[in-house]
C-alpha cells in the first residue's frame, strides 16, 4: 500500500466516524410515541400523538381500526404500524 491509498483510507474511515457521529446527535432528541386504543401506549387518539410530536419523532400506531380525522402538522413526520 503507497502513501496515497494510506491517506484516503484514514481519510474514508474519519468521514465514516464523523458522519456516523453527526447521525447520532440528531436523534438524541427524537422521541418514539406508540398510539394504543385500549390505553397500553402514551395516546389512545392519533390526532394526540400528532399534536404531541416534534419534528423527527416517530409515532408508532398499534394495529386496530381508528375512527378519527387527522390533522398532521406542516412538519415531517414519520409514522409506523405496529
């Protein structure tokens, strides 16, 4: 191995730790909210876990069916079924 494959290596390995660092501070404030209508998660109502959230929160949606209108907010939001 020449210098040059040795200095692009080290350097690839640095970008992978910084990016990987860089990744793990944005979600150290993201919140993981779970909908349950029978009252087992933090809402039983979409609408509230919706109002409730942050930007890059992830609400997660127990399987059932919910009679509600959903208003989401302007913000991304990223949302599961489980």
């Amino acid at each position: 191995m020449n210098d040059m494959t040795k200095s692009t290596s080290s350097g690839f390995i640095f970008m992978g730790i910084m990016v990987a660092g860089f990744a793990a501070m944005i979600q150290v404030g993201a919140a993981e909210i779970t909908v349950d209508a029978g009252g087992g998660g933090d809402y039983t109502l979409i609408q509230d876990a919706l109002d409730a959230a942050q930007p890059g929160d992830v609400i997660t949606v127990n399987e059932t069916t919910y009679y509600e209108h959903l208003n989401p907010p302007p913000e991304k939001v990223i949302a599961n079924s489980g």
